[in-house]
C-alpha cells in the first residue's frame, strides 16, 4: 500500500509558498501611482443640471477668485458645451472677516 500522507503534505507545501509569494509580492515589487493635481483641479461643479435663462447646463465655480461660471449644453443629440458665461462672483474674501 502507498502511503498518500507525503502527497498531501507537498500539496499543502506548494500553497503555502504560493500564498507566501502573493502576500511578500508588494514588499518586493511595489506598485507606482502618480498623484499629480488635475490641470483645472481648482474649478468646483456647484450644480451638474442647472437652468440659466432658459438653458441647460453645468454651473461652476472657480475657487481662485470666486468667479461662477455657467456651462450650457449643446443640443440634446450631440453631447457638446457651449462656451462659458459669468454669473456671479461671490466675495470668498469676506469669509475671513468677523461676522457682524
């Protein structure tokens, strides 16, 4: 009779160094992201389906200065914006003053 005991234990041998080698795998190869800021990472969606006179679009706000900004959208078979139209600035800077 064949003992099968040995072949168990390599089976078990053969998953434990397969798990060993996928749990070691970032310590030996770590992975790289870039985590460079967006090229308009200051700009804010305030509202994604707004009305602005009678179009629809996307408003949003520039939090460099305040500025908001209305978006409109093309018509309803092509997915296009049209150019930007101001709004409103909003005095972001008064928000360091004390209230009165």
């Amino acid at each position: 009779m064949i003992r099968t005991g040995w072949l168990a234990h390599a089976l078990l041998l053969a998953i434990a160094i397969s798990l060993g080698s996928i749990a070691l795998r970032p310590y030996v190869h770590p992975q790289t992201a870039l985590a460079f800021s967006g090229k308009f990472d200051y700009v804010n969606i305030i509202s994604p389906a707004y009305l602005y006179k009678g179009a629809q679009g996307v408003l949003l706000m520039d939090m460099r200065n305040g500025n908001v900004w209305f978006v409109g959208r093309g018509d309803e078979m092509n997915p296009t914006y049209k150019d930007p139209v101001f709004v409103v600035r909003l005095p972001l800077d008064k928000l360091d003053q004390a209230p009165q």
